[in-house]
C-alpha cells in the first residue's frame, strides 16, 4: 500500500481523536454547569454536591492533559511524516459523504493527474 494512503488514513484518525477529546471537553463541562444550576434550582446549599464537582474538574484536568498529549503526538506525526518523505500541504478541512474529515492534498493527487 502507497504510503500517502496511510498516512492519510492515520491523519484522518488523528482528527476524529481530536474532536472526540475536545467533544468530551465540552460533555464534562456542560456537565458541571448542570449540576450548579440544579443545585441552585433546588435551593441546595453550596456544599451539596461539592465532592462531585470536585471530581468534574479533575475529569476536565485529565482531559485537557489528555489533550496536550494528542496535540504533541500530532507535531510528533508530522515530523513522522516528513521523514518518511511524505510532503503535504493542509488546505483547510472538508467532510466527506464517509463523516470522515479529509485536508491533505498528496502526492497521489500529483501522479492522477500524470
């Protein structure tokens, strides 16, 4: 298998990894503003639920670690890439009818042309 192919099948993994991160960010978040304003809702003294809240936030730290790690990785691949002698050149991000994100436009795209 030419080795753009798989590396565009590895950047297109990279992406959704990416958005289901920042996904999970949102969900947690949203989360815990739910629990203060049903807090506040039902009256409920500050210290009800704290504990819980407290443990949403060490979800939301994870996840932004979490995060960090995935955008590193990213940097990582791309030198990954580079050394493999694979030259890309991101023109923005399209979604394809397969969900799936699509940026990269290859050498592959070079040699249909050829």
């Amino acid at each position: 298998m030419e080795k753009v192919f798989v590396a565009q099948r590895v950047a297109n993994k990279l992406y959704a990894t990416e958005a289901a991160v920042d996904a999970a960010i949102v969900e947690v978040t949203e989360m815990m503003a739910e629990l203060v304003q049903a807090r506040k809702d039902l009256g409920l003294s500050a210290v009800v639920g704290n504990g819980v809240s407290a443990k949403f936030a060490e979800a939301v730290q994870a996840l932004a670690s979490a995060r960090t790690a995935v955008v590193d990785a990213h940097g990582e691949l791309d030198n990954v890439k580079l050394r493999l002698g694979i030259r890309t050149k991101m023109i923005g991000f399209e979604k394809g009818d397969s969900g799936q994100t699509t940026g990269l436009r290859e050498v592959a795209n070079q040699r249909e042309a050829i």
